[in-house]
C-alpha cells in the first residue's frame, strides 16, 4: 500500500475512495450506487446493499470503481445512463 493512502486512513467499509484527497462516506457510496443504477424502485435496496458490503473482504483504502465492479458481478447490476437506451431494449 501506498504511504500517502496509509496516513489517516478510516477502517473498514466506512468510507469509499474517489481518488487520493476525496472520499465518499459509506451512505454517500450508496446513494451514489442506487442513482448511477436506477435502483430506486428496487424495495429493501439500501439494506440489500449494506448486507452485500458486510461480504467485501479488501483492506482499505476502497476505490470507488473497484468497490462498483465487485457489487455489479456480485448483485448483477450494471450502470445506468440517461443519454444510452439499456441494451436489452435495443
């Protein structure tokens, strides 16, 4: 691990790393992840979520894009774009 990463750092899954200064707060990441997959309608999300990243086993600090990757293949989500019709309606 880096040196400037190690200083300061937050245990666990308390916060999520955008880059080496900014940070998402654990509730942050979420809204964040339920917007950028338009999982709104989905009952129970926030919790479904917080359960699955209680499974996530990596040292800190968290990376925001490897953090997304690995809920999308475990939950099978993907990425949501308002300009980009989903594929499977093409």
């Amino acid at each position: 691990m880096r040196d400037d990463l190690a200083i300061n750092q937050v245990l666990g899954l308390e916060c999520v790393y955008l880059s080496l200064t900014e940070r998402y707060q654990l509730d942050c990441f979420i809204g964040q992840y339920i917007s950028t997959r338009n999982l709104h309608s989905v009952p129970n999300i926030s919790d479904i979520l917080r359960s699955t990243l209680e499974a996530y086993c990596a040292t800190p600090p968290v990376m925001v894009n490897e953090l997304n990757a690995w809920i999308d293949r475990t939950l099978g989500y993907r990425a949501f774009h308002p300009d980009f019709a989903p594929l499977d309606d093409l």
